[in-house]
C-alpha cells in the first residue's frame, strides 16, 4: 500500500509541479533556446486589441528568422512587403502560422493585415527593421511621381469629382470595345497615344484633344475612343485583382462602386472608380500617389509601405479596368 | 417500485466489486482527471484566447459537458462525482493520504457545517451565479480557468475548515444538477437488507474503519433511498463488513417518486435546471444578437436587464406559473394536501424534462462543435504544436441532419415521462382523480417542451 501511495504522491506532484514546468519550460525555454534558429512569436490581434504585438522587429542581412504569427481574436491575414511576395494566407483565432526568411539585403518592411478585421484594419501593421551587416539602415527612397506632383503644385488630395466643365460628357457610357473599332479612323494626336504622358493627364484632357483631331467625330465617338486608349493594354498581372480584393475592396467595394461594409465607417465616402463621372477628370499619377502616400484626412491608408511602385502603377490599371470595364 | 425488479450487478459482476472495493481505484480515475483538469486551467491561463482553439475551453465544456449530460449523469448518476478532481487535493490533505487508509481522524478544523445550509440553496444560487455569467466563463480560457482553479481552492479551504465532503454536498454548483438528474440514472448504490444495517451496530458505513472512511457524502447507506446525495465513492462498501451495500440497475426516474423525501431546495433546483436550460436556448442557440451581446456583457446596463431577467425567470416566472398551475390541479382534482406539498411533489415532474431539456441542448452544440476537440488535443494551447497530427484538421459539424431528430426524440420523451410522473403523484394525492390534476400540468410541459422544439428546430 506504501509504494502505491508513494506512487500516487508522485503523480500529484508530477500533475502539479512537473507539468506546468515541462509544458511553459518547453514553450518558452527550451523551444526558442534549441531552435536552429531567431524564433520571433508575433500576436496578431485586432488593431483595437493592440494590432500587432510586438509591432517591431530587428534582424540583420544574412540572420534567418522564424515569424510564428498566432491570431487570438478574429481572422486576419499576414503579408510582409514591399517586394517580398509574401502572403502567409489566413490565420485564424487561435492558430499559429509561420514563415522562415532570410533576407539577403537591408531596408524596412511591413507585416500587416489583408483581411478585413475591424474598423481599424488598416492600421494593423508592423515594422521589420533589416538592418546591413554594418548595422546601418537604407534610408527610405523618395517618390519620383510624388515628388513630380508636388513640383506641379497638384494637390493629391484635392476634391476632383466631375465638377468641371465637361459635365456632359458624363452623360455618356463609354465603350471601349467600340472605340477600339473606331481608333484606326481617327487621327490620333501624338500626346494622346503616348502611354507615359496618359498617366499624367486625364481621360477627359484625352477626348479634348481627340474631339479638336477629330471635329466630324461625334461626342460618343471621341469618348469611346479615349476609353479604348485608357483601357490598360495588357491587362494587369492576375495577382493585381487579388491585391484590389485583400487591401483596396474593404472600402471601394469588390466592383469598385464605393460601397462596402465598411463605408460607413470611414470619414469620408470612399472613392467609386466604377463611377466614370469622377475618373474621368482624374489623372493616374494622382491614383498612384494617394495609394502610395494615403488621402489626408480621408481614412485612405498609405500603401507606399507595402506595396512595389510597379504594383502599385498595376493597381491604377486594375482601377481603370473597373471604370471602363462597369460601364 | 418493487426491489425485486432490480439487478445487483456486484453479485453477477464480482470482478467489479473488486475493484470497486480497491482504494487504488477512486484515486487513479481521479489522477487521470486531475491531470485533464490541471491541463484545462494552464491552458486556459498561458494558451490562446480563442476559445475554439483552447484545450480549456473545448474539452470542460464542450467535450465534459457533453460527458456529463448526454452518458454520464442519465446512465450513470453522480459517476462523475467518483472521478471528479476538484475536491480530490482536498481530500487528501483532509486524508492525510491518497490511496491508503490513514489511521486516527480526518484533518481539519472540524467546525460543525450550518444547519441551516444543510440543502441545495448554496448549490442553487450558486449555480444560477454561475450560469449569469455562462457566455462570458463558457468562452473566454482565461476567465474559464480562474473559475476553475477557483472552484479547487474553495473545496480546498472547505475541506481544511469542515470534515468530509462539504463542498460536494452543499456548495458545488454542479454536483446540486447532478444529484437532481442523478434521480433518474438506471443505477443505484443501495444496501442489500436494510434491516442489517439497522441491527448493525457499529455502523462503519458512518464511522469508517480499518479498510475505509465514513460516508465522505454525510449519508447513511442503511436507509439510503435515492441518488441525489450519494457520490458513488465506494467508501461503503469498502467498510461495510457485512457486504450489504450493492450497485443495481433499476427502473429510470425511480428516485422521483420517493415522496417522503422531496424538499422545496430540490424542487427550485428543477426550475432552475429547465429555465435555465431555456435560456441557454434562447441566447446562445437563438438569432437573436442583442441577447448575446447582452449575455456578453457589451454594455453593463444591458447586461444588468440580463441578469434580473434571467433571475427572475428562474427563481419568479416559472416557479410562480408551476404554482398556478399547481392551484387549478389541486382545485380540479379536489386535492387535500397543502398547496406547498403539492407544489413541490409535482415539481420533481421537471427532472426528466430538464434533462431532456439539457440534453437536447447539449447535443445541439456538441454535434455542431465536437470536432474542435479533435484540433485542441494536438495543438492545446493553440501554440502552433500538432502533437497527433490533427491540429489542422478543419471545423466540421457532426450528423448534422440527425441532431434535430435526437433533439425531437430526447425533448418528446423527458414529456412523456414527465407527464408520467405527474400523473403518479397526482394519483399519490387523489387516486381517483389523478387525469384532473395530471392535465393542467401536462399542458403546461408540452407548452415549454414546444417551445424547445421551436427553438430547436423552427
């Protein structure tokens, strides 16, 4: 009877002293300590619950880390950019997905949230610091576009929604598909067909210059034209339309309309790029720049941290293709 | 109900007896409890607090309850009480030792329990304090594990300040359930010849002896006639020298019908049992968000109203409609007996109700979210672990199409029953009127059980 209470007395001490050790002991000490290598755990919560915890991290070029991302409220999803092309996907409460990088040269990163999370969602974000060997740290590079802008004096976060004075020409549905037809009888302005200058004008500067190339053309003529010649040629990569739907859809809506869930959230009505009357008057250099650089003042978050200047041109293309393509 | 139509399984079973009557056999169980408990509270202190993902949080109330509710209580009664960890640390200190016998007294302060709080309202208020705070304790790991570890420091002190099994018998909240629902289990813990203990003098059921404590549960197995205060710990029949105490099967509900010892504490944990079983229902089952928010306390003036309307369903709305109904019973069948009297002897028709209330509930989540269990005993704290490669293993409902079936099943045979014990009380207290007092109370039952149904399956 002795030996099996002696037992007994073990296991009750096993249950109360050794398991809580072995379990934490292993979970916090061993684990990290025999990892071949930097094991960084990061809670991804929603930005109200405190975001991403911690919301930055250090490594060196050359260092492999593992980030262990675990989620204990709602579904988020993890990416790490600009120009890294990672997306980790779901994770949903209570899992933990991991990922293991080693980066081969220095800059500053930004983990963040795709999915739809919160009303905050889009300040769920954090810093990866890579810092060079020397332990310096690139300075972030300036915009060209942005800095061209500025030099115009354009002001990206002006009010531009149809107000001018090509009012009717709202009026009309574009066509693209017929103006794709009627291109090669008209006499196309060499400003016009220069696919560089189309990103620093606007589709309604585009028909102007077509209607006095073109005096017999009719109105419906020039603006399905100009559409044609603003439909993106090729079209964007396919991972653009998801990068539209993880980041940009939550407030534009998933066809671009404006409307979402979470419009009435925001504090301002969020822009409707299948509405044709507002992007006719709008340039795509000033596209590119509010989603780089965010709209003040109007909840637009910056994506210049995440995103490539290359996917981001890729954007204004999809955002076209929603205008033209809706009507 | 005649003894004669019982089975004593320990006389056609003897292996059983056995180790029944081993003192390893309670403490193993209850190391093995121990151990799931201890993991549900760390998990529930250091793991994610996604409750879906927790060990905690899945396997005490999804995996436990449905235990509990849908096998062990209907067909076991108070089983769980035998392996239950939380008064085990208690226990042992109290014992001096785990398996063995100590010699001499147990160790405590020996204060003499209350009379006054010597029945289930502890366990009642308890319960219903419990259950007021249910969507916050049933989803949250944390806050589950603090009430846990809570629950094992109160036995803990209880068991240093009173002998025995105290706060089984008077505080658990749950054991107050289980006692009331262990009426209708199919098995017994009985002694054999009654007429042997009361000539046996030494009772060393109550005193304990070489090979044994006294009843931990303060019963006296001698004249023992219903489920709700035995714990099924075997003590007795490790003492008893005469082999007189036995495990029978018997007919369900037998319990319900041994008038002499219905009590009003009893009779209000029933109404609380079945309102509460209602409730549940309605918000954690039901479409209506405003009432989970509210449960989940979104707002304090919110969950305020929450709190006084659950109360006052519990203790208020449906004892007072059960007492109306009571009085146009008694009226129809020209009943003599105090409206008291019969007020509670009918309530005890709520048992099998209550159960089958309990489990058509239990079986609408455990079927929708049983899987879980399966992704939480790879992974329990939600750490990232796959200890058994299943912890990515997707949420996936079980028998979808049969749940509301069993629901139909279980909910129409706790009426059935229910009504049938009515009717026997009613024929208790006025033999040849009993269809006149059975048929208010019958429509009252098939009104709540149709509301079950419409909850279930509307």
């Amino acid at each position: 009877m002795m030996k099996r209470e002696r037992l007994a007395r073990l296991l009750v001490l096993g249950i109360f002293v050794a398991l809580p050790l072995a379990l934490l002991g292993y979970q916090y000490g061993l684990r990290p300590l025999t990892a071949p290598h930097r094991v960084i755990d990061i809670v991804a919560a929603a930005p109200e619950a405190g975001g991403f915890q911690p919301d930055s991290i250090q490594v060196q070029t050359g260092e492999t880390v593992t980030l262990r991302f675990s989620a204990p409220d709602v579904t988020h999803g993890i990416a790490i950019g600009p120009g890294l092309g990672i997306d980790i996907g779901s994770v949903e409460p209570g899992q933990v997905r991991e990922i293991t990088l080693t980066f081969d040269h220095a800059g500053t990163f930004t983990f963040y949230c795709n999915t739809w999370c919160s009303r905050d969602h889009w300040r769920m974000r954090g810093v990866l610091s890579v810092y060079d060997t020397d332990g310096s740290l690139p300075a972030p590079s300036r915009d060209p576009v942005i800095d061209q802008l500025v030099a115009e004096g354009v002001d990206i976060d002006a009010a531009h929604s149809g107000q001018t004075n090509h009012t009717e020409a709202v009026a009309l549905v574009p066509s693209p598909e017929r103006g794709a037809v009627l291109l090669p009888n008209l006499t196309v302005p060499h400003e016009v067909g220069n696919s560089q200058r189309r990103r620093t004008h606007t589709l309604a500067e585009a028909a102007a210059l077509l209607q006095a190339a073109n005096p017999t053309a009719s109105e419906q003529d020039v603006i399905d034209a100009a559409a044609a010649l603003w439909l993106p040629s090729p079209a964007p990569p396919a991972d653009t339309a998801r990068l539209y739907q993880q980041n940009c859809a939550a407030c534009h809506g998933e066809t671009g309309s404006g409307q979402s869930l979470s419009t009435i959230t925001t504090a301002s009505e969020p822009a409707a790029f299948a509405d044709f009357s507002y992007m006719l008057h709008m340039r795509s250099d000033v596209l590119y720049a509010k989603i780089r650089r965010g709209g003040m003042g109007t909840d637009m978050p910056n994506f210049g941290t995440l995103f490539m200047p290359d996917e981001t041109w890729a954007l204004v293309d999809y955002l076209w293709g929603l205008t033209l393509a809706a009507e | 109900m005649a003894a004669d139509t019982r089975v004593d399984v320990l006389r056609r079973l003897p292996l059983l007896a056995r180790l029944l009557k081993s003192r390893a056999f309670q403490p193993a169980l209850m190391l093995l409890t121990l151990f799931v408990f201890t993991l549900a509270i760390l998990t529930g202190w250091f793991g994610t607090p996604a409750g879906s993902r927790n060990f905690g949080i899945v396997f005490v109330w999804i995996v436990w309850w449905a235990l509990l509710i849908v096998i062990l209580v209907p067909f076991f009664g108070r089983l769980w009480c035998m392996i239950c960890p939380i008064p085990a640390p208690g226990e042992w200190l109290q014992r001096r030792g785990i398996i063995r016998r100590a010699p001499g007294k147990l160790r405590s302060l020996h204060r003499r329990w209350d009379r006054r709080l010597k029945n289930m309202w502890l366990q009642n208020f308890g319960f219903l304090t419990i259950a007021t705070f249910s969507a916050i304790i049933l989803t949250r790991p944390n806050i589950s594990a603090w009430v846990l570890f809570g629950f094992i420091v109160l036995a803990i002190v209880l068991s240093l300040i009173f002998d025995n099994r105290v706060f089984c018998r008077y505080v658990c909240p749950v054991g107050g359930f289980i006692g009331l629902y262990a009426m209708m289990a199919p098995i017994e813990l009985r002694a054999r010849d009654c007429a042997a203990c009361k000539a046996h003098r030494t009772k060393d059921c109550v005193t304990g002896s070489a090979a044994g404590y006294g009843c931990p549960w303060m019963v006296y197995p001698g004249n023992l006639q219903r489920n709700t205060y035995c714990g099924l710990c075997m003590e007795c029949l490790k003492t008893c020298p005469k082999d007189n105490i036995t495990i029978r099967v018997r007919p369900v509900g037998a319990d319900l019908l041994v008038m002499k010892e219905h009590r009003l504490d009893e009779a209000y944990k029933a109404f609380i049992m079945l309102a509460c079983a209602l409730l549940y229902s309605v918000v954690l089952l039901g479409p209506w968000g405003w009432l989970k928010d509210a449960a989940n306390m979104e707002s304090l003036p919110a969950w305020a109203a929450y709190a006084a309307a659950f109360w006052g369903i519990n203790l208020l709305v449906l004892p007072g409609m059960f007492g109306g109904v009571t009085i146009i019973a008694r009226f129809a069948a020209k009943q003599t007996a105090p409206l008291r009297q019969l007020f509670i002897d009918y309530a005890y028709a709520l048992v099998p109700l209550g159960l089958a209330a309990w489990i058509a509930f239990s079986l609408g989540f455990v079927f929708a979210n049983g899987s879980y269990a399966l992704s939480v005993i790879s992974d329990p704290f939600g750490w990232g672990w796959n200890l058994f490669g299943t912890a990515e293993l997707s949420w996936t409902p079980i028998l979808p199409g049969a749940v509301n079936l069993l629901q139909m099943g279980v909910l129409t045979g706790g009426l059935l029953f229910g009504i049938n014990v009515i009717h026997r009380v009613a024929a208790h207290h006025s033999p040849g009127r009993a269809l006149h007092a059975t048929l208010p109370f019958a429509g009252l039952l098939t009104t709540l059980t149709l509301v079950f149904l419409w909850l279930y399956l509307g």
